[in-house]
C-alpha cells in the first residue's frame, strides 16, 4: 500500500506541478502511462487481465504479443499487461 499511496501522491504532484505553470508545454502528443504487470504464469496473468478488465469495465484482447486491458483518460491511461513468458524470454535474450 505504500508503494500505491506514493504513486497517487506523484501523480497529483505532477498535475499540480504543470497546472501552476501553463507555460510548461506538453504538446498533443504528450502522454502519460501507469502499466502494471501481472505475476504466474501465462494463465495466470491472462485471467488476472481479464478480471481487471471487468472491474474497470474496459476489453481485454491481444495488443501484438502482449494480452492487456486499459482505461484511458484523455492523454493519461492505466493498462494492465501481461507478457507471456516466450515473448519475455525471447526480449531477454535479445537484451531488452
């Protein structure tokens, strides 16, 4: 919980930081992403995909090779991602 409480507290302090200088520029293209990775095994982390979908009330689908949810809001999003093991094993090994 504490590693969540700091995260909410970073992201109002960056929207307090860049709402009391409106000179700061972001540009349409600017944006802002939280992604969370599921732990296990492929199973394992599709359902957990899956499962936060539906609490969000978001779809859950392949992305390439990655199975992920997301809500956006505007320019700034939170996704759930899972990476299965092959595809993580194949960027280790490529020096990701």
């Amino acid at each position: 919980m504490v590693e969540r409480r700091e995260l909410v507290e970073g992201l109002r302090a960056l929207a307090r930081f860049l709402e009391a200088d409106p000179r700061l520029p972001v540009g349409e293209a600017a944006r802002v992403e939280l992604s969370y990775f599921p732990m296990g095994c492929d199973g394992r982390q599709e359902d957990e995909v899956i499962r936060l979908a539906k609490r969000m009330g978001t779809p859950a689908g392949w992305e390439g090779a990655l199975f992920v949810t997301e809500k956006r809001f505007g320019q700034v999003a939170y996704r759930v991602v899972s990476i299965p093991r092959a595809v993580g094993e194949r960027e280790r090994s490529a020096g990701w």
